[in-house]
C-alpha cells in the first residue's frame, strides 16, 4: 500500500477466518492499523497437528453427521428415529411423528387399527423426542387391567373386552356365522373351537360411547335379551351379504333370540341403555358418574372403531 506518511509503508494482510462460526469468512485488513494484532506462535499448531489428522473419509462423516443433527432438530420433516431404530419403515407408521412433531408442545393419543404398530409409532416419537433433546427421558406407563395386580410391568388394559373368532360356521337362513367372545372366555388370546383348536379373535368393531365422551362395551347379553333374562349362552354375530352393512348384522344367542344391530343406532335408549361412565383409557376403577349426578346420564350410542 501507499505510505500515509512518506517513509512508512503498511502491509494489507488477506484473511480467512478458521473458527467454527464462520469458517472461511475473508477479511482484509492493514495490519499495523489494528488493534492488538498478534501472530500466534507456531507452537499452537504443532499442538494442533500432534496427534495427526483424521481420514479425510472420516472427517467428512463427522461433518455430515453433524449437518444432519443440525438440520433435522430444527426442521420437523426430517426424521432421524425410522433409521435407528430396527423395524421395517411402514410409510403410514411416520404418519403420527410427522404430527407429532408439528406440535409446539408434543401431546398425542394414538388410537389406529389394532396391529398397525401403536408401540412402534410410539417408540419413533419417543426417540426423535430424545435425539432433539426435547425431553431428557421418558416414562413408560401402562394400565392395569386387574385392580389387585401390582403397577410394575407392562400390563395393558385390554379394550375392547369383546371379540369375534375367526371361526366361520352357517347360521340360520344361511349366514356367515362367528362366535362372539367376552375376553375372560379366551385361552391364550384364542378361542377353543369345538373340534378343541385355537381360533384367533378380533376385537370387536362396535363399541358405544355417550355424549360426554364415555365409552364401553356394548352389554352384548342385554342387547340380545332386551336387558330382562340372565341367558349367558353363546352369542354369534351373524352377517348377511358382504357389505357389512348394519342391517346385514345380527347378534344372536344360542338360545334363539336375536336382534338386528342396526336396532342401536334406530332406538339406542331401549337396545344399549344409559351410559355408565367408563372411562377405559384410564384404566381399572376409572368410572365416573354420567353427567355428573346433574343432567342425568346420557344415553349409550353405537360406535364404530375404525382405522384412520
Ligand atoms: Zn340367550
Ligand atoms: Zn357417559
């Protein structure tokens, strides 16, 4: 550079910064303008470059990885637990994380089709929540579904209580014809056929709910027999056609009386009753009063479970 004054010269010094927040930022700068300006001293760099230089293969994974963390905690589209976790990514399984972490505040009751993978969704949110260090540990709580049994373990309340058995048999007037089982009358989550095989179950599609957002079992008994006999034979439910319309259900008992479920939704007052107040996703014990002992409990309506 030119002397500001005649006799001294100053020197333009070309930098490039080294630090982690602005790696390769330029600067120039004269140098004996500035400020405490310092040359370190070269044993810096010897301290530096001891212990040698990573692969450059290695150093690009770090760099990549640590890309990766930075991006995905900040952006909730991208998702790091499907790849570190050892299952099959089921597209639909993504489905909740996405939710999930859309939400200022994480705060989600999943209730899809049974065998979708609930654990598994649960488990991907879990671990994202982890790895972005929004929660420091997570707790894993499941309800009991004994009153006596002890709270440690994983013990799940089952709901709803009522299965069908993949057991097909023809019923009166011809129908498809399958056994309708409360759970206590299952052996290991089977049902003993009569020729003594294990049948697999499916829980069954309808339930009831009240207006106050309680929900139950239908009392599939009571629906059968009009809530007046105490007949505890076995029950079918017997379906007509294939479009598993309502008014091609019947639920019928061994001992001859029937009734059409389409009657739950045409008078649900007489064919389901007042609602009771469960609350099964709180568990045992979790009964309140319907209404409050106000207005009154509400009356039981026929609710269809299924997979969104
Ligand atoms: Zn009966
Ligand atoms: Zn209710």
């Amino acid at each position: 550079m030119p002397p500001d004054r005649p006799g001294r010269q100053q020197t333009l010094v070309h930098l490039s910064c080294i630090d982690d927040d602005s790696q390769g930022t330029e600067l120039d700068v004269l140098w004996e303008r500035e400020i405490d300006a310092r040359v370190l001293p070269e044993s810096g760099w010897t301290d530096l470059g001891r212990k040698g230089f990573d692969p450059p293969h290695l150093f690009s994974a770090f760099v990549h990885a640590l890309r990766w963390n930075l991006v995905t905690s900040t952006n909730p589209r991208l998702f790091q637990s499907p790849y570190r976790a050892g299952i099959e990514v089921m597209a639909y399984q993504l489905e909740p994380l996405r939710k999930a972490l859309m939400l200022p505040r994480v705060n989600l009751f999943i209730a899809d089709d049974v065998g979708l993978g609930k654990t598994i969704e649960a488990g991907l949110i879990i671990r994202e929540l982890l790895m972005r260090q929004k929660v420091i540990f997570a707790k894993l709580w499941a309800v009991s579904s004994e009153p006596t049994a002890p709270t440690t373990g994983i013990d799940v309340w089952m709901f709803p209580e009522w299965f069908v058995a993949q057991y097909e048999i023809q019923g009166p007037g011809k129908v498809r014809s399958r056994p309708l089982i409360h759970r206590e009358a299952l052996v290991s989550n089977k049902w003993l056929g009569p020729d003594k095989k294990k049948y697999p179950v499916v829980p069954i599609r309808f339930v009831q709910a009240c207006l106050n957002g309680h929900i139950s079992d239908i009392d599939w008994y009571g629906f059968v027999h009009d809530f007046k006999e105490d007949c505890k034979r076995q029950l079918y439910v017997d379906e007509r056609g294939t479009t598993s319309d309502l008014s091609d259900i019947t639920i019928r008992c061994e001992c001859g009386k029937s009734k059409l479920l389409i009657v739950a939704t045409q008078n649900p007052k007489a064919a389901l009753g007042f609602c009771k107040g469960w609350r099964p996703w709180l568990g045992n014990n979790s009964r309140e009063q319907c209404g409050g002992g106000n207005s009154g409990a509400q009356i039981n309506r026929l609710l269809i479970r299924s997979a969104i």
